[in-house]
C-alpha cells in the first residue's frame, strides 16, 4: 500500500514537473531561435516590398545577434519588465544638469571650432538662417563634437529593440528606415554606429530623422554623419529649419518677472509680443532693452522650475530647439551653451531652488487631481511640463495662494 502511494506521488510529481516545464519562460537561446526566424520570415518580406535589396538586407544582419544589455527589453515569454527608476533631469534639482564646469568646457572647445570651422559654419547660417553657436551647442551636447564613442552596432540594437522591446512598432520602423540608408549606399554596415537608443552618429538622429534632415555638404555625394563635420553640422542646421526655426532671432532671454505678475502665464499657447511683456515690468537680467523689431517679435513666459529658479522669456526658436530632444532643460541647456560661445557669457543669474525631489508617480497624482476639476494639465504623465505648471499656478491663484507654478509634496492633500 505505502508503495503504491509512493508510486502515486512520484508519478504526480513527474507530471506537476513536465507541466510547468512546459510553461517556464523560454530560454535564451529558445528566444535567439525566433528572432532569427523573425528576421527572415517577417522583416525581410518588409523590407523587400519597400525595395531593399536582398543582398543590402543580408550584409546588414551579417553578425547581428540580439543585444541582451538593452534597457527597456520585453523578451517573448519572459516577465515584463520592472518599472525603472526616474533619472531624467526633471526628477530631480536641474542645478546639476547646468553644471558650470562642463558647460565652460564644452564652450571653450565650441569655440575652438566655431575658428575651425567658420567658413562652413558661415556657409551654413547663409544656407539655413541658423546661428553656428546653436548648432555648436547641438553637436557638443549631443557628442561632445564627435568625440563620444559610439561603438553599437545600429542594426542590432534597432533590431534588438524592433523585436523585444516595450516600443516595438517604433523600432520597427526606425530599423526598416536604417536598411533603406544602407540600400542607398551612404554608410556600410560596418561603420552604421549609434547609441544604445538607436540614434545614429554625431548629431544622434534616428533613421527617419536621419531620411528626413542628413544633406550633403561636403559635396562627396552622400550625407555622412558619422565622419565628415560639415555634412554633421549641416544636417543639424537643416534639421532646425524645417522645424520652423526663424532666421534673425535667438532662443530667448533670462529675465526677472516681478512678483505681481503672474507665473501663470507661460506656454508656446499664450504667446505675446516681447513689448507687451516688457510693459508689465518683466526686465532682461542683462539690462538692455528690446530693440523695435524684438520687441514686435512674438515670445513666451517660461519658468521651468516655477518662481524658485530662473526665469525666461523665450522666442519661438527655443520649441524649435525642444523638437530636437522635448525638454525644457534640455533647450535651456542649447540656448545656454549657444550664448557661451557665441558672446562668452556665462551661468544663468537666477539659482535653481529646492525643487524636483517629487516621484513621477506623485506629480501624475497631482495631475489627475487637477484634471478632475477641470484643469489641463497636458495629459497625466508625471511630467512637470509648462500645462502643469501653468494649472498649479491657476488653481493656487484661484483658491487664495500665492502661484509658485511647481508641484510640491505638500499640495497633493490640498488637492484631493
């Protein structure tokens, strides 16, 4: 009897041990198998109705393996990925990200090379109408003028991503976009480097970006973005003009905004004349007026860490520069940078207070409060953008509190 329970038991556990066997997660290798199945079955079919040649398709995979050091990875079969933590410059205080020592080392290489290169940056403002500082300070941030290493291969990671990431459609598309540049002939799979995201040599464009706003400017034939400057800084220029960048203007100017007006007041949406700003007392630290076609010129309020840090007056070059890379900080630390070597100006005047210690999670709260009575907020993605601001600030106004336009722990209690 004991035996054939024992029998019994071992026979249920053999069962129990092949069922969920059957339902482990694969492994590696199981999921190496689909993605090189997926890459023939699948994205080769694709890429051949879009004209890619087989032999440009298969000199492109030649080597390619998935890339398991990705972030953001979702592996069929696998545990969704965990949630990672909030590391962008808006979860915590921005005075880090203006770090005065980089950004004087960065500007005294920028002007190193606005000397190096001041015929084409010359024929470029010609060409495009835009300032060579700016597109300096693009090309310093983005790759520290082409020094950054970029070793990734961008067909794996664009793969890799296509395949099993938390953004697969996107990937897809950047990565038949990829395979069209190497069918064209204007990189080799071999130098075809970018970033762990997929951005592409040393303006850091995606593929499409890439099809869109790479030129030609050292006359060899083909855009390159990975070894010739002037085809890099050019496509930068180009890239800002078809965004709308508007010849003659910079991107803004550090200002004081007096105490009686309204922090409530910023956004590309409520854009006024420079003038009519200026007539509520709103001064530019360097305290020179606005000349006669400035002051006509459309421009914004924007108080990207509420009263508790500088404050700007923007033109509408500076949401041109957002389209580059949408952060406030990120056009800020452009606009900045461009100053510095075009003028040898320094910091902004204005110090960056206590602010941003919130978690995303919080600031979504807050938003989703605010929605409910009937704020818009831009969407409730825990993002403190100019909507949120701007909302803290008319329900503060608007319920007896002085505005400071910039999410703080303690209003969240208030709010519900």
């Amino acid at each position: 009897m004991a035996r054939n329970i024992r029998h019994a038991l071992a026979t249920l556990l053999a069962i129990l041990s092949t069922t969920a066997a059957a339902h482990a997660a694969p492994s590696k290798a199981a999921v190496e198998a689909q993605f090189e199945s997926w890459v023939q079955t699948d994205v080769w079919p694709e890429a051949q109705k879009k004209g890619i040649s087989r032999s440009a398709f298969e000199a492109a995979f030649s080597g390619v393996e998935l890339d398991w050091s990705l972030t953001d990875l979702a592996p069929p079969g696998f545990p969704p990925p965990k949630q990672q933590k909030q590391t962008q410059a808006e979860f915590s205080s921005p005075a880090p990200y203006f770090n005065d020592d980089r950004l004087k080392r960065l500007a005294a290489t920028g002007r190193g090379f606005q000397s190096q290169y001041a015929s084409t940056l010359k024929k470029i403002e010609k060409t495009y109408g835009v300032p060579g500082s700016v597109v300096l300070a693009i090309w310093g941030r983005e790759t520290g003028f082409g020094a950054a290493k970029i070793p990734n291969s961008a067909i794996e990671v664009l793969a890799t991503k296509a395949f099993m990431s938390t953004r697969k459609e996107m990937f897809r598309t950047e990565l038949l976009a990829a395979l069209d540049i190497i069918n064209r002939g204007d990189s080799t799979p071999a130098e075809f480097k970018g970033s762990s995201a997929g951005a592409l040599g040393q303006p850091q464009f995606m593929p499409t970006s890439y099809l869109k706003y790479a030129v030609d400017f050292d006359g060899d034939g083909h855009p390159n973005i990975w070894t010739s400057v002037p085809d890099t800084l050019a496509s930068i220029a180009n890239f800002l003009v078809q965004k709308g960048w508007q010849k003659g203007r910079g991107w803004g100017y550090e200002v004081t905004i007096p105490a009686q007006v309204s922090c409530a007041q910023e956004g590309p949406d409520l854009a006024k004349p420079m003038g009519h700003w200026t007539s509520l007392g709103i001064a530019r630290i360097s305290g020179k007026a606005f000349g006669s076609a400035e002051s006509k010129a459309s421009g914004m309020m924007m108080v990207p860490a509420g009263r508790d840090g500088p404050e700007f007056l923007v033109t509408p070059n500076f949401y041109v520069i957002k389209e580059y890379n949408n952060s406030d900080l990120y056009a800020l630390y452009i606009g900045n940078l461009a100053d510095r070597i075009a003028y040898g100006s320094g910091a902004f005047q204005g110090a960056w207070g206590d602010v941003g210690k919130m978690l995303r999670s919080d600031v979504a709260t807050m938003q989703k409060a605010l929605e409910k009575k009937g704020y818009d907020v831009g969407g409730s993605d825990g993002l403190p953008g100019y909507k949120t601001r701007r909302s803290i600030g008319q329900w503060q106004e608007k319920n007896g509190m002085k505005p400071t336009c910039y999410p703080e722990a303690h209003m969240i209690g208030k709010l519900k």
